[in-house]
C-alpha cells in the first residue's frame, strides 16, 4: 500500500505540464531581478550611495558569498592560503574570484587594496602552476610555496612598474 502523501506528490509531479515549467523559470528569474532591484535600491536611497557604489557594493557582496576571502586587500587571506592545504578546485576559484572581485573594485573608482591584492591573486596563481607542472611531470616535485613566493613577486613587481609608468 502506498503512503497517502506519496501518492499526491506524484500525481501534482504529472499534473505539472511542460508550459508551467516554463512559467515557472520566467516566475523565478522575475523575482531574482526584483530582490536584486530592491536591494540596488535600497543601498542607493538607504545610504546615500551613488549608483556605481551601490552596484560594486553588492557584486562584491554576492561574490564574498561564494569567498569571503576575496573581501579582503590580502592580507587575512594571504595568511589563510600560505598554509596551502586547499584543494585544487579551491585555490582556483580564489584565484578567479579574486581577479573579478578587484576588477570591479578598481573599475568603479575604488581604490583599496592594490598592492596586497595582487600578492595574493600571485601566490594563488604561482601554486596553480605548482599543482599543474606537477600533474604534467608527475616525476618532478614542485614546491608550491616556492612557486607562490616567486607568483607574488613577479605580480607585485609587474604592478609597481604598471604604476610607475602611467603616473
């Protein structure tokens, strides 16, 4: 004998026809555009923000969701990721968010965190390449700490002479 409960679920899963699906998925995508809308503008008229800091507010707010470590200028996750004990998956994702996370800072007029954010973006990146010569030359043993110091330094000094020059 099947359970009472079951029964109904399974006849409303039948009941639900293919054009309700669809309305479905536009009823949804409708009310993400109208939390992100009312969110946006709340910052703007809450807080007296423009529209740009309202919107790179929230981007980096959405983005410190999925790490929070990309929040930081680098230092509190410099030290968080000098352990590199993160999965693969994990270091690459920092490495990623990080990139967009001071993209958009430094697009909207933000000025924070240049310079340690770009030690961190290097050592993730420098341990990217630890991980993937070592899959490509399984026989080699590269150091990822070492692959970081030399990431964060040849980012750090790209960025010191990219400031130089354009001043």
């Amino acid at each position: 004998m099947k359970n009472p409960a079951e029964t109904a679920v399974q006849q409303a899963v039948r009941l639900y026809s293919r054009h309700e699906h669809l309305a479905d998925a536009v009823v949804h995508v409708l009310g993400i555009l109208f939390a992100i809308n009312a969110s946006l503008w709340l910052l703007f008229h809450v807080t007296g923000l423009s529209v740009v800091a309202s919107v790179t507010i929230y981007c980096l707010g959405l983005l410190a969701m999925i790490a929070p470590q990309v929040m930081s200028s680098g230092h509190g996750a410099l030290r968080f990721s000098g352990v590199f004990q993160l999965s693969l998956a994990t270091v690459a994702l920092l490495f990623v968010l990080k990139i967009v996370a001071s993209v958009i800072s430094l697009g909207s007029g933000f000025r924070g965190g240049l310079f340690f954010s770009s030690l961190l973006i290097g050592a993730l990146g420098g341990n990217l390449l630890a991980v993937a010569l070592t899959m490509i030359w399984p026989g080699v043993d590269f150091d990822s700490n070492a692959y970081a110091v030399i990431g964060m330094s040849g980012l750090s000094a790209a960025v010191i002479t990219f400031l130089r020059i354009s001043r």
